[in-house]
C-alpha cells in the first residue's frame, strides 16, 4: 500500500514568543513552501497556535498542537482541551515520552487513550507518540512494550478512526541525543510491534493504512535512509525542525520517494 509521507515538527518549548516564531518561520517558508507530495506539520507551542493558523492558511502545510485534554471544558486549569483546538489545528501530538513520564505531567496510558478518543471525535488528527526506554531495550523488552501502548492507546477505538491515525515511534534513547535508531531496527519495530498490534487489535487493512513515523534525532543527513524502509512513512522531528536544516529535510523526503528527483 502506497502511504502519503507525513514530516512533523515538534518544536516543544521552543520559538513560543510571537516575534521569534514568525523570524524562524520566515526562513524555512519559502523552502517548505516549494515541497509537494507530503503532508508537513508545524506544532509550535500553544501561544503562537492562533498566529499560525493565519500563517500557515494560505499554505500546504498544516498546524498541529503538542497536547490536548480529553475533557471539552471544566475545572481545568492550565489544560487546552481538543474542542478549544479544533478551529486551528488539523493534527495534535499526544503521549509524547516527554509528556509520558516527566515531572510536570506523568500521562498515564489511560490518559493517552482518552486524548486519543478526543481529537478523533473533534475530527482531528492524532500523531500519538511511542517507544521504549533505554533499559526495555537492552532487556529485550521493546517489542511487549511498544505493542503494550499501541493496544492501550487504541482501547475503544473503532477501525475507521483507528486507520487515520498516525503513530510516531520514537525510541525515548533516541530522542534529542544525537543518537537514532538503525533504520533496521525502526523498521523492524514498526513492522512487527506497531502494525502487527494493529492488525491484531483490527485487521491487516488498518494496520497498513496507519502512517507510521519515525523519530529520534532525524537530521537531513540521515532521513533518506529512514525513509527507504518499507514501514516508515515520514518523520517526528524536533531538535532538526528548530534549524533551516528543517527545508533539506523536507527535501530528502520527496527525493525518496519512487516518482521523487
Ligand atoms: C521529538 O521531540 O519528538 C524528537 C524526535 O526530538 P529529536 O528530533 O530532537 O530527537
């Protein structure tokens, strides 16, 4: 099955003032304005969603947040529910390692599966984050875990919404350190762990229609080599989508892809 490639920048606690957003952002536009064929993601902080929505409107590119609670409204406070997000953005990253398990937040998988349920049912689209943490992966444990999250994520979810999902495998290791997983290794884990819990919990249609990204210290330099996996369908990228190195990024995408020069 021949899977759109979807590149998403996660910019996380970066570029959050209007004026220095919009400075970056006025240097990877034209570039990222020539690129045709993927689906691109900008999920800045939530201070600047309302600008982006403006910005990015008349582009190809799509606005996407870094969170959102599952309830529409109430007693919340600090929270961004989905509903509040659903005039802006078309994608919402959810369970992101960062989120999963730091001081601020320590998301539960129950929480994970209610956010999921609540961007789908506004008609958003979920870019719901997985992976395995150093220690699972030495221990041999990568598989149990990162399908353990894929079937705790999805509880309650029915086939059609589950096929427009998009799924991030991000290896917590290799997250920000310079240190990616082997194309290899990625494809292996999306390939057994994540489509085959899908084809499990639904059927082998879904778990191939599921966009599936890798992420974990993607540069443009070693993109490409991601991106000829049969099972990997684009990138979650942060540290890289916060350089102009973002553009060539972009690029090699496109120039991966069968018609792609
Ligand atoms: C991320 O934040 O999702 C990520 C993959 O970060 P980096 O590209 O910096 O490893």
């Amino acid at each position: 099955m021949l899977r759109k490639p979807i590149l998403a920048a996660n910019w996380k606690m970066n570029l959050g003032r209007s004026e220095e957003a919009l400075a970056f952002f006025r240097k990877i536009r034209p570039g990222l304005n020539e690129i045709e064929d993927i689906d691109l993601v900008i999920c800045p902080p939530a201070t600047v969603l309302q600008q982006f929505a403006e910005l990015l409107a008349p582009t190809r590119m799509a606005l996407g947040a870094q969170n959102a609670h599952w309830e529409d409204r109430g007693a919340q406070t600090g929270e961004i529910s989905a509903l509040m997000l659903v005039d802006l953005c078309e994608y919402v990253i959810l369970g992101h390692s960062e989120r999963r398990a730091t001081e601020s937040s320590q998301e539960t998988d129950q929480a994970i599966n209610n956010k999921l349920k609540a961007v789908l049912s506004h008609g958003m689209t979920p870019i719901l984050c997985l992976g395995e943490n150093l220690e699972q992966n030495r221990a041999g444990q990568t598989d149990a875990f990162v399908s353990g999250q894929v079937r705790a994520a999805f509880e309650g979810v029915d086939a059609a919404q589950a096929a427009t999902c998009v799924i991030a495998y991000e290896p917590i290791w290799a997250i920000g350190t310079g240190e990616a997983a082997t194309p290899a290794d990625a494809n292996r884990v999306i390939g057994i762990s994540i489509r085959g819990a899908l084809a499990k919990l639904y059927d082998e249609d879904v778990a191939q229609q599921v966009r599936v990204q890798y992420g974990g210290s993607v540069t443009a330099d070693n993109i490409g080599e991601f991106m000829v996996m049969p099972e990997v369908d684009g990138a979650l990228v942060g540290g890289a989508s916060l350089k102009p190195e973002f553009v060539e990024l972009a690029r090699e995408i496109v120039k991966s892809m069968p018609s792609g020069s």
